[in-house]
C-alpha cells in the first residue's frame, strides 16, 4: 500500500502550547509516583523479593497508565518544533533524547562492582541493575517516533493511523493465537499510532472535541476497555504483573482503546488545564519541570533504589501489607524521602538537558545503545559497557547545533 505524501499543514497552536506541557509533565510524574507506588519488597537470606501492590487494585491503571498519553504530547511537540526546526532536526532531538544517558551510565556501569566490592549481597544489586536498565524501552521507542516524525507528518492521517491501529489488531490476534514474537511488534504499531495522533491535535485537527464530544470520547474509550477486558484475554491491568498476560510489555490494541478514554477526558478538561497554566505559581513550576523531564524520568528509579536499598536491605525494614494502616502511614513518609533525593539529583544532572553546543547523534548507533541497556540493565558484564560506548559514539558522530528551546 502506498501512502500519499502532503505538504505540512502550518502549526495551528502556539509554539508553546502550554496543554502539552501539561500534559507531558503530568504524565511523567504520575509514572514516577506509580513506579513508586508499586513495590513491594521483602527481604531475606540475602535475596530481595519484589510484588506490585497494584496487583490488588488493577482499576487505578486505567488512570496511572499514562504512557499513551505521553507519547500523545510527544507526537504533538514533535510536530510543533519540527516545522520551526529546519535541517537536523532529527539530529538535534536525538541528542537531547540520549545525551541525558551518558551520567546514568557513567554511575551505574561501575556502581555494581563497588556495591559487590562493599559487601552488598549479589542478587539486590541485580535486581536494581535491571529495573533501572529496563526504563530505557521508553526512550527507544521514543528514539523510533522521533525518527519518523519528518516522513509520517507529511503522509494522510486518514491512511496511517488505520494501517497502524489495524497493524495493532492483527499481531494481537497472531500473538494470542500463540505466537508471542508478534506483539513485539506493537512497540510500533501502537505507540506509533497514539503518537501519530499528536500530529492532529498540533495541525488543529482536534479543535472539535471538546464538551460534549470529549465526554463523549471518554465514555466510548473507557467503555471498549471495559469490553475487551470481559472478553478476553485482556487482562484489567494496564501495567505488567507477574505471571500475567501483559498489557505493556508487549504493548497490546487494547492501550488505544485505553488511550481513547484518557485523551477525552484530556480534551475535556483542556481549558481547565490551561488556566491553571497561566497562573503565575503553576506556570513557573510548569516552566521548571518541562525541561527536565528527562533526568527526572532516567532518576526516579535509581533514587528508590537508593532509599530501598537502605532501608530494606540496610535496616531490613520490609514493606508493610498493602491497605494496612501502617502501610499508609509510612506511604507518605516513603514518597517524601524519594520526591527529596529525587530534586536533588535533578538539581545536580538536569544540565545534561542541554548537551554541550556541538552534540547531536547517529539514530542507528544511539538506538542500539539504548536497546542494548534497556535489555542488559546495567548488571556486570561487557555488553553494557560496549552498549554505553556504541551510545556515546553516535551522540558526538554528527555535531549539530542544539538550540536552547524545545
């Protein structure tokens, strides 16, 4: 099938549409308190045990699940700053995607060894290697939308997302019929098309659903969720549990329709948003945090391993049972302790936002690099040092200007 190529549409919003701000910002804190929200760890004979204590309470995910929406705005940023970016573009956004990279790996590369060297049990440190490694799936994929930004904005709207939401069917439909490499696929198909549907909403294209019609959405998109869960094999999680079909980890057709209820409600409460926006106090907070998403996304997870560390593996305090009344008194408590060492890496690594004025990156090299982290963790061994150098060799391959703003 052939795709008709068009001309770009101007940009009907603004150039910092604060919207998507917003919702990029949200989006990414919530999966920071939901990715701290969730361990339960419990800890013996040397070994760490994990859980997720939204195992018990799977309904809050189709609200904490927010990813849609992040590759949502992503899509419509994309298509903002693509059309003011001029050449190498891509360039520059794949630097701004990796070079946040380099100082995690420069900690995390070596920091196994020295835990081992201290006398920090072997399995915890692996396990913590491998949770921080895994959250890189987000910026290859990302890398991957990035990429095809300059060809899928010119093509129809009306071809690509059928193609792509119709390509998310089918390989449910073989994954489930037993061949489980099919969902992989969906890595593209799905986030893709969510993504591709940013480009809608930053050509105007979504002026329309607001009111009524957002409601609308919202019911119809929750409404199928519910659908497919009762029919199956969906499960009601949005998030990955162990020892279940998951959602997630491949991306099912389902997160679309997901997707469609999350962007209604959105859309619904857009002019909300915006006037909270354009207050002085939440615009400055909005102002601060849009451009440091990145490291507070790349950190949140090593910032709860350094408190869990300490006080499950150090104090051998384990987690309390989920609902009790000792588990919410300490969740606060928790959530503090993560949200303070969290500001202060910030403070620190959030200039690795801005590369230095010559970077940019080769997409093939820098790809590798995070597929090959996200895959290995950053447990001992070779491959993620090479994947670390394969990473820092396509960041200083095309040097390119990187301009200050999105």
């Amino acid at each position: 099938m052939s795709l008709t190529l068009l001309p770009p549409v101007p940009a009907a919003v603004s150039p910092r549409d604060r919207f998507i701000d917003m919702l990029r910002v949200f989006g990414i804190v919530l999966v920071v308190v939901q990715h701290w929200s969730m361990p339960v760890l419990l800890y013996a004979d040397g070994r760490l045990t994990t859980g997720n204590a939204l195992a018990a309470i799977p309904l809050v995910t189709w609200l904490s699940q927010v990813m849609p929406l992040v590759f949502f705005a992503g899509g419509a940023a994309n298509a903002i700053s693509w059309r003011k970016g001029g050449d190498g573009w891509v360039a520059r956004r794949v630097g701004r995607l990796g070079w946040p990279v380099l100082p995690l790996a420069a900690v995390w590369l070596p920091l196994p060894y020295l835990l081992g060297w201290l006398g920090v049990p072997e399995q915890p440190v692996e396990v913590a290697a491998r949770i921080v490694g895994q959250l890189l799936w987000f910026l290859a994929v990302y890398l991957v939308a990035v990429v095809a930004t300059p060809y899928l904005i010119r093509m129809r709207a009306a071809v690509v997302l059928p193609v792509l939401a119709g390509g998310a069917v089918a390989m449910d439909v073989i994954r489930f019929a037993g061949f489980e490499p099919a969902g992989y696929l969906n890595v593209v198909f799905v986030w893709l098309a969510v993504h591709q549907i940013g480009f809608l909403y930053a050509e105007g294209r979504l002026a329309w659903l607001s009111g009524r019609r957002a409601a609308g959405l919202a019911v119809a998109g929750f409404g199928m969720v519910a659908a497919l869960v009762a029919a199956g094999p969906y499960p009601m999680s949005m998030i990955g549990m162990p020892g279940a079909i998951s959602n997630m980890a491949p991306p099912s057709a389902c997160l679309l329709a997901l997707f469609a209820g999350q962007l209604g409600l959105a859309m619904l409460l857009r002019p909300a948003l915006n006037r909270v926006a354009a207050r002085p106090g939440p615009g400055a907070l909005l102002e601060w945090l849009a451009p440091r998403m990145m490291t507070i996304y790349l950190w949140h997870m090593p910032a709860l391993v350094a408190v869990a560390g300490v006080a499950v593996v150090g104090f051998g305090l384990d987690t309390p049972a989920i609902g009790s009344a000792e588990w919410w008194a300490l969740t606060p408590c928790w959530l503090f302790c993560l949200g303070v060492l969290l500001a202060a890496l910030v403070r620190v690594l959030g200039r690795f936002e801005q590369p230095p004025a010559w970077v940019g990156g080769s997409a093939v090299l820098v790809g590798g690099g995070l597929t090959a982290l996200m895959i290995t963790g950053f447990q001992p061994g070779p491959i993620p040092i090479l994947a670390s150098g394969v990473l820092l060799l396509g960041l200083v391959r095309t040097r390119v200007a990187v301009p200050r703003h999105r």
